[in-house]
C-alpha cells in the first residue's frame, strides 16, 4: 500500500479551481452573463426549474469531504483513495473548461467538454464501485460523493445536447420538441436503470428523480405531456431506487 496519495495536493488545486470559476459564472464577470441567464437564452423542454440547481451546493459540500479525507493520515492511503488516480484532477480540469465554453457561448465545443467531464467521471465511479465493503468514510467521502456527481453530470449531458440542438435550431426530423423532450427523459430513465443496476446504486437514480420532478414543474403549463412523462418516469425511477437500496442491503446480508 502506498504512503500517500501523490495526486492529493494536484485535486485540491483542481477542486479550488472548479469552485472560483463557478462563483465567477455565478456573477457577471465571464462575459456579462450568469450561468442561469445563459440557459434562459436556449430554453429546452427538458430544461429544469432553477432550483434544481441547487444540488451543485450539496456535490461540492461532498466533493471537499473527499478533499479532506484524501488528506487524514489515516486514510490518504487507502486503496479506494489511490485507485481513483488523476481521473479525479482531470474532471476538475473539464468542469472549468465546460464552465468557461458555456459562459462565453460556446455551446457546441461545451457539448465535447461535457462528454469529457463524463468519461472523467465515469472513470471515478467505476474505481469507487469496486470497494465491495466500505467504511463509513468511503461510504460517506468516496462513494456518495461521485454517485451524486455523476447522476447530476449525466442528466446535464443531455440537457447539454439538447441546448445545442436548440442554439442550431434542429427541425428533429419532423418530430415536434416535446415528442423529443419525452425521448430524452426515456432515455435519461433507460440509462439511469442501466447503470445502477449492477451496483446496486440507489443514489445514482435519485439524481433523475429530483432532475424529471424540476422538468415537470416547469413545464407543467407549457408542455403536458412532458410534465406526465418527467412524473411518472420520477416515480418509476423513485420506487426503483428503494428496490435497490434494499437489494443491496439484503446481498451485503
């Protein structure tokens, strides 16, 4: 076993990077325009209710308890700490480049640099899954925190697409946008089921359940088959995540 993490100090600049550019997207310093007053400018259907965003605040909160648990003697040198290797510096390093596209309109190279984030952290996840039983501090500062990021990132994926389909005014080859928006959130859905599944993962599907019930409020009074799609989807998902977190108990059993 290693003596410590060589990359920790490398993820607390990268993580101290992430939260700078996103108080400056959060103001008007990057290009005259907060992060939320750009989606405005691109509306989708599959766009949801500002205070779904929110969440950020809870990712970064578990993001720097993973910062601090790389960091304990104690724990620094923890197999579930090492694996996770420069996967975690380099989504740090695709947030910013994301964050900076996006805010200077760059929406189409944002799609790539999104991707990029999500592969980052697809890589994180799968390290994270292979701690078969965790301590409370890898449940709480490795696990937790890179299934709540990921669920967030891959719901952002596709609303990410979706804005820059909308920015190049795609006729969806004759399908209306919200036949479209329904796509999505079955795919959305499809892929929550997907990859949660085999690990039993309950958080993950949680992350679409709290993204489809803010799509639907929002367009509660503009697209109604839409609003029915993000609840009953949110619902499905909502009863399959308990079905996990049980399924999951009763294997640790």
């Amino acid at each position: 076993m290693l003596r410590s993490n060589p990359y920790k100090w490398w993820n607390l600049l990268g993580f101290i990077a992430v939260i700078i550019v996103n108080v400056l997207a959060n103001t008007t310093v990057l290009n005259g325009m907060k992060t939320g007053e750009i989606s405005d400018k691109y509306p989708t259907l599959i766009t949801p209710a500002g205070y779904a965003f929110m969440i950020w605040s809870l990712i970064y909160l578990l993001l720097l308890g993973f910062i601090v648990y790389q960091f304990r003697r104690t724990t620094e040198s923890r197999e579930s700490v090492q694996r996770i290797g420069p996967w975690f510096l380099l989504s740090c390093l695709f947030n910013v480049a994301w964050l900076l596209l996006w805010q200077y309109l760059y929406i189409e190279l944002s799609v790539v640099a999104m991707a990029l984030l999500l592969l980052s952290l697809i890589m994180v996840y799968m390290r994270t899954r292979r701690i078969h039983y965790p301590t409370p501090g890898e449940m709480w500062f490795v696990k937790l925190p890179f299934s709540l990021y990921l669920g967030w990132i891959s719901v952002a994926t596709i609303v990410n697409v979706s804005v820059a389909l909308e920015k190049n005014n795609w006729d969806g080859f004759g399908l209306s946008d919200s036949t479209w928006a329904v796509i999505m959130l079955l795919v959305g859905a499809l892929i929550a089921i997907l990859v949660s599944f085999p690990y039993r993962d309950s958080i993950y599907p949680l992350v679409f359940v709290w993204a489809y019930v803010a799509i639907g409020i929002k367009q509660k009074d503009m697209a109604e088959n839409v609003f029915v799609a993000a609840f009953i989807l949110a619902a499905i998902l909502f009863i399959y995540a308990i079905y996990l977190f049980f399924a999951r108990n009763r294997d640790r059993d």
